[in-house]
C-alpha cells in the first residue's frame, strides 16, 4: 500500500512517456469487458426478441467507444500522472455501474411484438439500444484517456486492448455453460469496479470506486432470490409449469410439462418451440397419429428401413415416428447440447429420453459438419428444424441458416444410399411459403447435380401437424420415382396427409401447380409473389422471402407479427440517430476546434466502412464453418482484434510510414478482394473437419487480414494529427460513425445481394482509402 507521502508526491508528477502498469490493467480489463458484452447481449436478445443481432451488439460497441474517445479529445487532458490515475478509476467505476444496469433494465423492457411495429416496442428497442452503449462509452473513454496521454506508445496500449477484447470475446462463450448471460454482465460490473479500486491513486478515489463495488454486488446477491435480472419468457401463458431452464452459449432452452397427461409438452429454444410427446420408456414408440407426421412415414413405407438420419432432434418426434416405422437404426445430429438435456434429461420423467432411446445415435454439433464424416443413409429426415413457432419463425429471417442451401442438398444427396430419400418437412405458409420454396430448391439442387429433368424426382405431401397447421414434406431422390413408388406414394397421401401437391404427372395443388405450369423453376421463383428462389451458402437466408420492395407490406397468410427486416431498418434507424447525436452534434458544440475540410476525413470513413464490413462478413459467413452465430462471433472478434492489435503494434517498425502504409492497404485490398472468391470454397472444404481443427483455420485464416488493416487507423491519425494539430476528434467522429453504419449495412447488403458482394464492398473502400494515401497530402516527416 502507497504511503500518503507517495500519494501527495505524485500529485506534482508529470504524466510519463511509459504508462505504469496501471493503465496497462484497467485498459485490458475495459476491453476485455467490452467485448464480452457484445457477446452476452446477443444471447440476452435473441431470448427477450428474437434474432441474435450480432450487427446490432457489435454497432452499438463501436458507438459507445467512439463517442467516447470522441467526449476525451474535446476536453482537456488531465495534467499529471495522479490525476489520470484519479480519472481513469472513475471512469471504470462508471463502466462496473452501467454493466450492472444493462440486464436490470433490458429485462423490464416490453419486448411484445404482437401489435406489429408498435410505440411501446420502438421506446423498447430504442431503450435497449441507449443502455447497452452506456458501457462501451464508458470503456472508450477510458481507453481513449490511456491512448491520448501516452501517445508516443499508442501502438503498445492500442495492443493491449485490441488484445484484451479478442480475450474478452473467446473466453465468454465457455463461462455462459456456467453461469447465465445476464449473472455474467453484472459479474464484468464486479470485474470493472475491483479495477477500479485496484487502480485508485489515493483514499479519496478508493472510496468512491468502492461505491462502484456495492452495485453490482448486491445485484447478485439478491438474484438468485429475486427476478431483478430474470429474462422472462415470453410466450409461457400455456398451461404448464417450467420444469427446467439451461443457458447455452446457443440458445436458452427451457422445458415445458403440462398438467394433464394428455397434452404435449414444449422445448423452447429463445422464442423457437418444438412439442414433446408424452413417453413411458420401454413402451413401443407413439405412431404418426398420435404424432401427426404421417408423410413422413412414407420414405418408411416404400422400403427404406435401413439406416436412418434425423438432422434436428427437436423434442423427439422424428425419432418415434422412425421407431414406430418399424426403422431400429437411427443417428440424430443435434446442434444444441442444452435442447438435448432438457428433454432427455430435465423432462425425462415425462419425454422418456428419446435421444438415448436403444439403436438411436445422438451426435451433438452441426448437421452439415457431421454429416461430411458420415455414411450412406436409406433416409434422412429434417423436419421443421429450426422453428415452428410463428415468433420463432419470424426470428431466423434475418438469421444465417446454412441447413437450407443448394450446397446443403447436395450434401444431403450425396450421403443418400442407392434409391434412399431425403425427406424436408416445412410450414405451408409461416413467415413465408416455406414448403414451396424447399420445393424449388431441392428441383434446382437435382438440377446442378446433373439430373436432367429434376421434376422426376421430387413429390411433395401435404399434411397437418399437432397445431392443425398445413405443412408439406417434400420427398426427394437421386433417381426418378418409379410408377408403382408414386401410386404407393398417393395412396398413403390420401390415408396419412392432406394428398399429394406435387408430383411427375401430377396432381398439383396450390401454389406448387403454377410451379408446374411455369417454364422453369428459376422463371416461376422469380415471377412468384414472394422470393423463393433457392438460397445459397452465398445468401443464406432461406427464412427471408420478402424482396427488398416489399418490406413493410403486410401479406395475407403470413405469421409476421412484425416484418423482421423492417425491424432490421428501425435498428439501423436507432443507432444513426445516437450516432448523430454520439458524434455529430458534440462537434457542432465544439466552436473551439478547427474543422478540417472533409476531403481528410475520407481516409477514416473508408477504413471504417471497410474494417467493419469485413468484420461482419466473416462473422455472417463461417456461421456456416463455426456451426452457430455465437461461436462465429467470439471466435471472429477474438482473432480479427487480436491480430488488429499485433497490427498496429508493427505499425511504429516503418522508417517510413507513407510507404509502409500504402504497403499494408495495397496488401489488404488486394487479400480482402481475393476473399470474395477463395473463402467460399474454404469453408466448404473445412465443414467436415473436426471442431478444434476449424477454430484453428479460422484464427489463421484471419492473422493477415487483421495485420494489414491494423496498421491503416494508427498510421492514419499520426498522419491526419501532423496535417491538422487538434482536429483528431473529427478523424474519432468520422470513423467512428463509419463503423457503426457499416455494421448494419454489412447485414443489408447480405441480404439483398450476397456476401461475395459484401467483401467486394468492403475491399472498394480500401481501395479508396489506399487513394486518399496515395494521392493526399502528407507531412514531410512520416514520408521520408
């Protein structure tokens, strides 16, 4: 412990060209804090609403520390080492008091989207949104305070940071297996306020960042006997009791046993449910009667009694339906351990634990992934796997879901034994004519596998589920069915569903007989009302069937509740407004700063649109590679920061810095150009590998891209500071508005025009920024 002579001493000290190791901790901890956030918001999110809105945690990051680095550039530095100590130890006790309060209030919010677009749901967002940024603001004016008083090591601290965040992001995704997301936000609080205590130069400041302390260690305290931050769950006025709950680094699942033995239980998996039959073990599994999956006994019934795949476990149903179909050998891919526990384990009284049932497999991780490493199957079932709730349903619009592409067929098919059937169960009409575009994407899948006339090879049923909802399976071969298969098919359509809708030769029903009539599948899908053309793993978005036009119109047979991408623009509203307000109107406020022309801004909203769309481009697209938008997200923040941080730490070994930036954007455009073309078949080729084996590609994969654009921002603001002294809040605004834009753009741009665009996006705007290096001016002493 400091004497008070020390304490006083220091209070004459000039602020050091080395920061003590003082600084170096509390900017790794903000950092560290920040970043977990961004992880944890999204799986706070996807329980309360819906969608995991990566883009959304990751925009308001970037606005909170922007405008916080922004907020310490317009103010005087602090004048000596005692009183920089002073402030950064308040502002960590402000960063452990905003944790605290995001999940204590987030959870209060009305998150009902029921009445559609509605005020009371715009003030929820809009307030999540303004909470969820008081942290980072915090963290950015800490580390902000860090970099400006020790700017002749801005490499070393801006390292650290960057280094800290990639931490921050990895290490989060295993604690949310131990203690649930919002526990783990106001458990970063603690961590912040301990900092902040840790740091204080005297007494004085002790005790108020001990008063930091208190906030967040009451919240837990009193949590576990209180719902202070219990996330609701919307949805749950049925008749049962919450028999379990289990937080996963995918979903919270919660399990769900009614109060008469007659009726179904639930899983819920964030606002997506599967029903749960009830099941005494050892008794013979319940028929497609009892379970109303009646077309999906039919690959059963024509002879495929081998092995068996179901991709999505669910509540068990498809595992009784093959079992009662007299099919002893079955393999499940379950993508969420935590589903898999609740239902076999937590409701196993009352589901009979069908994933442990005798001759069936269950291999927890992703479908495809799986599948690669395995064998040939008589059948493979996927039947509603991903949602079935009409919340649910709406929520993976804007969600990645790589079981659905014309890659995934052609998977599936290849792993199908001689004459076997795949067999894709989906809502006739839920968010979007869901059966009828599985229709057009097996029919294009069979046509890119060579096969001649794919309408030979594909008949779809129709059927009601257990909520008397229209659903159709469609029944897929690698060969055409044959005349006696199709009347057999027909036949049990008749006695099993609601009859055949598409078939060779007919009969055609609904929308699938204008699907008939058209000249090609391709002229149907994009004559037809809503875009059902076949996604790929370019534009995986099989959930998403509004075109761009069409967003805000409400559609007859649909269970939008709220249109999901008009959701996407109300966000992407929200967060330009706080950025205007974060950055645009400090500045006009600001009379005392000169303004430099906007032509030196450019540079800085270039590698920020860049940097960020590239950022999102990698966490949209090795989804597919990682298996789940969370892993991605820790995973992809993790090493893009941390190499980031290398990067700008290499960035003070150039002599000359004019050619040794023009070197690494040069290198970086051309890298992120050729991405838009090689990364595709990548990951493609890493999708059967082994878990570990991708997360290491991918943290190699992403090292060069990290290095050559970590180098452009700290290179860029010596630059920018020897041309125009005192105006680096402008360059702080400019960048910082850029990146938070670009966040949700990334997401826009996927959705309507692919991630191969995306990336060539992203790579222009290096080329531009490359340019303005190039062509702009420089200070004679950083080009030399």
């Amino acid at each position: 412990m400091k004497t008070a002579a020390v304490d006083e001493g220091e209070t004459t000290s000039p602020t050091p060209r080395q920061p003590d190791p003082s600084t170096f901790l509390v900017v790794a901890v903000v950092a560290f804090s920040t970043l977990a956030l961004q992880v944890l918001l999204t799986r706070i999110l996807a329980a309360l609403v819906f969608y995991h809105f990566s883009f959304l945690a990751i925009s308001l990051a970037l606005l909170g520390t922007g405008a916080g680095g922004l907020y310490v550039s317009l103010r005087q530095p602090p004048p000596n080492r005692f009183a920089l100590r002073v402030l950064l130890s308040g502002w960590a006790a402000v960063l452990a008091v905003t944790l605290t309060l995001v999940p204590v209030v987030i959870v209060r919010l009305n998150f009902d989207y029921s009445d559609g677009l509605s005020p009371h749901f715009v003030f929820a967002m809009s307030a999540a949104c303004i909470v969820s940024a008081l942290p980072s603001f915090a963290a950015g004016v800490v580390i902000a305070m860090a970099i400006r008083a020790h700017a002749e090591v801005v490499g070393r601290i801006y390292a650290v940071d960057l280094l800290a965040a990639g931490l921050g992001a990895l290490a989060v995704v295993p604690a949310i297996w131990m203690i649930n997301p919002p526990h783990l936000v106001v458990a970063l609080g603690l961590l912040a306020a301990v900092t902040a205590v840790a740091i204080a130069p005297d007494l004085r400041a002790r005790r108020w960042a001990g008063l930091s302390l208190v906030v967040p260690a009451v919240v837990l305290l009193v949590a576990p006997f209180t719902s202070l931050i219990t996330v609701p769950v919307p949805g749950l006025d049925l008749a049962g009791t919450i028999r379990s709950e289990v937080w996963t680094p995918l979903s919270r699942v919660i399990g769900v046993i009614p109060n008469t033995a007659d009726a179904f239980g639930l899983v819920f998996y964030d606002r997506v449910s599967a029903p749960v039959i009830n099941y005494s073990r050892g008794q013979p599994s319940p028929d497609w009667q009892v379970l109303h999956l009646g077309p999906q006994t039919i690959p059963s019934e024509l002879g495929r009694t081998g092995k068996a795949l179901v991709i999505g476990g669910g509540g068990g149903r498809d595992i009784h339906n093959l079992r009662s179909s007299g099919v002893d050998d079955i393999d499940v891919i379950e993508l969420n351990e935590g589903i898999r526990q609740i239902v076999d384990d937590k409701m196993a009284v009352f589901s009979g634990s069908p994933y442990s049932l005798p001759g069936v497999h269950t291999t927890i991780g992703d479908g495809r992934s799986i599948l690669a490493r395995r064998g040939l199957y008589d059948q493979i079932q996927i039947s509603f796997t991903d949602s079935l709730s009409a919340g649910g349903a709406a929520a993976y619009a804007l969600s990645e879901n790589n079981l659905y592409t014309v890659e995934a067929f052609q998977e599936y098919l290849d792993h199908l034994a001689p004459d076997g059937i795949l067999a894709v169960t989906r809502r006739h009409q839920l968010v979007g004519d869901e059966a009828l575009r599985a229709t057009v994407l097996a029919l294009e899948t069979l046509r890119r596998h060579g096969v001649e006339h794919p309408e030979q090879n594909v008949v779809v049923v129709l059927g009601r589920d257990l909520f008397d909802a229209l659903f159709g399976t469609v029944l897929v071969k690698n060969e055409p069915f044959t005349p006696d298969e199709l009347a057999q098919i027909k036949k049990l359509a008749a006695e099993r569903g609601e009859g055949v809708a598409f078939a060779p030769g007919g009969p055609y029903q609904l929308e699938w007989a204008d699907l008939a009539a058209a000249a090609s599948p391709t002229a149907f899908c994009h004559s037809y009302k809503l875009d059902v053309c076949p996604p790929t793993d370019d534009r995986p978005f099989f959930f998403n069937m509004k075109r761009l036009g069409d967003v805000g119109q409400q559609m007859k047979g649909y269970s939008y509740a709220v249109d999901p991408v008009l959701i996407l623009f109300l966000t992407f509203v929200v967060i330009l407004v706080l950025s205007v307000l974060g950055y645009v109107v400090p500045l006009l406020l600001a009379r005392h700063i000169t303004r430099p022309p906007p032509s030196a801004l450019a540079y800085f909203v270039f590698i920020g649109l860049g940097y960020l769309l590239v950022e999102a481009v990698f966490v949209q697209r090795l989804v597919l590679m990682l298996g789940y938008p969370t892993y991605s997200l820790s995973v992809v923040l993790a090493s893009l920061l941390a190499f980031t941080g290398v990067g700008s730490w290499l960035s003070t070994k150039w002599s000359n810095e004019r050619r040794g930036l023009l070197i690494s954007l040069t290198a970086a455009t051309l890298l992120i150009g050729a991405s838009a073309f090689f990364l595709p078949s990548l990951v493609e080729g890493m999708v059967s590998a082994e878990f570990s084996t991708r997360v290491a590609v991918t943290v190699v994969l992403l090292a060069p891209f990290g290095l050559l654009m970590g180098m452009a921002m700290p290179i860029g603001l010596r630059r920018y500071e020897a041309l125009h002294p005192g105006g680096v809040p402008f360059a702080w605004a400019a960048n910082g508005f850029a990146s938070v834009v670009a966040a949700a753009l990334a997401t826009v741009l996927a959705l309507v025009f692919g991630f191969t665009v995306t990336t060539i996006v992203a790579a222009l705007c290096y080329a531009a920024a490359l340019a303005h290096a190039r062509f702009g001016k420089w200070a004679p002493v950083l080009s030399s």
